[in-house]
C-alpha cells in the first residue's frame, strides 16, 4: 500500500499541473506540484518546531486552503495530525488535546477563545499556533530543530481521530498511511472515480467523512477537490456550477437543507447545461429516509448513492453501486475494498435476512484505540473489526443496517454518546435520574432528547436544563427536548433500560 506522501509524488510527477485543491473563496489553488511543494514546506516548519517522528499535530480549523495543506503535510512528513471537533463540547475537547499528547495546535482566530478555555483545562503545555484563512500559520521562530524524519511508511500513523464511544469520552482511532490510502481507494472504486472528476467538499475534514471521502479519495485518484470554508445551502449549486463539480459527499440534514430551498435556485434541474457534469452526490454518516431519496432525484434528477463508512475503517467500507447497476433504497449497499460479514453472537456468518453484527476486515482498518487496550481487545479480534452495528444481508448480499447495538446516537452524521449527555444532567442539583437517547428526525436522522426524574422538593424547566446541557456539552449535542418523568424504566440490577426510553416518550407525546 502507498503513504500519503507516495500518492503526492506520485501525481507530481505524472500530472504536475493538474488542479488537487480549489479554494472558492480566495480563489486559490494547488495543481500537483504545488501540493508537492506545500507539505515539504509544512514538513519544514515542523522540523523547525523540534518536532520529530510521529509526533502530534493538533488543530482547531474550518475547511479550506491552508487547513488542506497542513491535514496533508503533517502526514506526509511522518508525523501525526490530530483534528478536533469545532462542536464538540468544552469536557470532550480536553480530553482529546490532553489523551492525543498533541505537543502543537493550530487554531483559527475565530476558536482561539475555545482553545483557550481549554488550554486552562491541560496541565501540560501545548505550543499554539495561530492561523489565518487568508494567510496561512504565523510559523513561530526557530526553537530546537530535529533532523527531517525519514518519510513514512505504509504502517506508519498517519491519522488520530477521535470518535465518541459508550463510555462517554472519545476513543482515539489510530490510522495508518495504509488504512488512509486505504479509505481513499475504497471510495474511488466504489464510485469509480477518474482523474477528471472534481468533488465539492462541504462536510468538515476534522470528521471521517470530509477528511477520508472528499481529501483522501481525490489524492488516491489524482482528481481534484473544490473546498469552501463552510457549508452554504445557498451557494451549494452556484459552487458546483461554477466550478464544474461532478460529485459530492453530503449527510441527510444538508440534503433536506437543499431540499428545502430548491425553488429559489436559479436552475433547471436535469437539463441545465451548467450542472451537466455533476454525475452523483452520496449520503453517509446517517439513515437516508427512502422519501427523502427520492424527493432528492425527482428535484435534481441526479443519482443519490446510499454508503456506509466508519470512523474506525477510515471510511467508506460499503456503497450502493452507480448506475445503471442495481440500488437499493434503504441499503448501504455492498463492500468495497475490504470484507464485510454479518454475524450471531457466537462469532458464526448469518444467512440472508438474519440480523446480526457487522465486522469487517481490510487494510483500511484502524491499527487501535490510542491508550485504550481494553476498547482495542472488545473491538479488533482476530483482524476483524466488530462494528456494534446490527443489519442483515440479502440475497444479493446487499446490507441493510437495522440498528446499533452500542446505542450511539447519530446526529447529521455526527457521533454523540449519550452518557455525554447524562454526565452533564446528573450535574444538576434537581435531577434524580437522567438519561439521553436518540429519537428519530426528519432532518438529523435522529435528534437528541433527554429522560429525567426530578428529586424530591426539587423543580427546574425544561429551559433551564437545555441551558445545563448546552454549557457543559455544547448546542449540537444539548438535548432538543427533555422529557419529565416519576421514575425511568430499569431492569433487575436498576439500571436503566434506555431502549425503552423512546417506547415511553412515544406514548407520553400521544397522550397515554
């Protein structure tokens, strides 16, 4: 398997001139050779800091040109990047800069008020580097340089990616060049992606998504990427049209988002020479409501792609084929570039139509979970990788995800633990008993709510408790109701039975 840095130089040689990054804002651009040029700078400045092999490069960004050269650059030069969540909440921020043990991080103007609250969190100290998205880093000056690292190899990491988990606090994949390179080439074949096609990134790099369908597949194809800041319902197709885009890596609350304002785009879907080329998009990261996939054809009469793909598998490890090869609405479709098996309890393959766990198998995979060899041992067993996703396989050994059975909630594609949320609640001098579930959502594939009982003598709003949540948690992950309840279902040991929740809260919202 190649490395980052092998897939650079690669196309700098073959291709130096063609266009890998387009950013529309500023209208900057790296072809090849450039993109060449830019990581051995980056790899320079490393250098400069001190920093050596492997060390950890954290960073708090949005999208665009220089955060591409410098997620890139990092890697190619042998060390590791680090990127952190722009909406995760103060609690899990902490713990991902302080458990990586970034030794440097680079933050917008825009975070530098968050990465300071955070930074009063760590113990041990962190260099901050400031980044402009006009001008790029503001390198500090020489400290105690390091001889260059030699360039990785393919097991080398390249990628900490932190991914929430049960037990509340992010869990730290550990990524190699190969399982990068890896996720990179699975999305090409997948897609059957060629050297002319352009992507229009609009998901964040600091997730899976953005970072592995939308970066890594393009550099693996020698294609090229168009990267806006932020995502912009409004300027979404004038991007695409303007820039001859002819795919995009969307979830299903930006696809409702588009939806939603289609009437007002000034194009005639189907027949609109500008958007000619824009052959499909694809929707990861959450359920696809079959209705919403097909409001999103019949309005832009273009195929969308139903994936599956992991944090822990860099990626895309299934997807539904490109016409005119059969899709089957509701099913992630087959496996691509590594092996996908549905099992019972007992470890043994189920037949077609029988639910069971997905586990998976490649050399995209995640090596482990950083500093967490119990995580580790659960998950990876034998080179297989159990998922805690349940779904079935049918006859044509198309995959249907039916459920996940470590109660992860799946927010616009975004991972959220719900002890996250219940650590938080129970924080709360009224709350007696607490727990968040997910509900299903038309526009988030699910939404966040919390169950609580209150303590006697005790009152509080509901208001007061999203205020809670939210300063502990952050907006994205504060629950969008909380529902007051005497007591929660438990089970013999008092636990509580959380799937059961949205039984109870059913049945509360219809008046029973």
């Amino acid at each position: 398997m190649e490395t980052v840095r092998a897939c650079i130089e690669r196309h700098a040689a073959d291709s130096p001139r063609r266009d890998y990054l387009i950013a529309p804002e500023s209208g900057q651009r790296l072809n090849f050779a450039q993109l060449k040029t830019a990581v051995d700078e980056v790899g320079d400045r490393l250098d400069r800091l001190g920093l050596g092999a492997g060390a950890r490069v954290a960073f708090l960004l949005n999208n665009g040109f220089w955060t591409t050269r410098l997620f890139l650059g990092v890697m190619a030069s042998n060390r590791v990047i680090v990127p952190l969540n722009a909406v995760a909440g103060t609690v899990q921020l902490v713990h991902v800069l302080d458990h990586s043990d970034a030794e440097v991080v680079f933050v917008t103007p825009g975070y530098r008020d968050k990465l300071d609250e955070i930074m009063a969190q760590v113990e041990r100290p962190i260099r901050i580097v400031e980044m402009d998205d006009a001008d790029g880093p503001e390198w500090p000056g020489d400290t105690d340089p390091v001889e260059p690292p030699p360039p990785p190899g393919p097991e080398d990491t390249a990628l900490l990616l932190y991914t929430s988990g049960s037990t509340g606090l992010p869990k730290g994949a550990v990524l190699s060049h190969r399982a990068v390179t890896s996720g990179g080439r699975n999305v090409v074949e997948g897609h059957q992606l060629q050297p002319q096609d352009r992507a229009f990134c609009v998901l964040p790099v600091y997730h899976i998504n953005g970072a592995m369908v939308t970066v890594s597949a393009p550099l693996y194809s020698g294609s090229s990427v168009v990267m806006p800041q932020r995502f912009s319902a409004t300027d979404y197709w004038r991007l695409v049209a303007e820039h001859r885009c002819t795919w995009s890596s969307i979830v299903p609350t930006i696809i409702k988002y588009l939806l939603d304002r289609a009437a007002q785009e000034p194009y005639d879907f189907g027949n609109d020479e500008r958007l000619a080329g824009f052959r499909f998009a694809r929707s990861a990261s959450a359920p696809l409501a079959a209705v919403t996939l097909e409001q999103w054809e019949q309005t832009f009469k273009v195929p969308m792609i139903e994936t599956l793909g992991l944090t822990e598998t860099a990626g895309t490890v299934a997807s539904n084929p490109l016409p005119p090869a059969p899709r089957k609405p509701g099913s992630v479709g087959l496996p691509y570039g590594n092996e996908i098996v549905i099992v019972d309890e007992h470890g043994e393959e189920c037949p077609p139509q029988v639910v069971g766990e997905l586990i998976m198998r490649g050399s995209n995979l995640l090596d482990l979970y950083y500093k967490n060899p119990e995580a580790t041992a659960e998950s990876i067993r034998e080179g297989w990788f159990y998922s805690g996703d349940l779904g079935m396989k049918d006859e044509d050994g198309y995959i249907f995800i039916t459920g996940r059975s470590k109660e992860l909630i799946i927010r616009g594609g975004e991972n959220i633990a719900p002890r996250e949320i219940d650590d938080v609640l129970y924080k709360h001098e009224a709350i007696l008993e607490a727990a968040a579930v997910g509900v299903d959502d038309e526009n988030y594939g699910q939404e966040v709510v919390a169950c609580v009982a209150l303590r006697d003598g005790y009152q509080c709003s509901e208001d007061e408790l999203k205020a809670f949540c939210e300063a502990g948690v952050g907006k994205y992950k504060m629950p969008k109701t909380v529902y007051f309840f005497d007591e929660l279902p438990k089970g013999p040991s008092g636990k509580i039975l959380r799937l059961k929740l949205p039984e109870l809260i059913a049945k509360t919202t219809a008046g029973e």
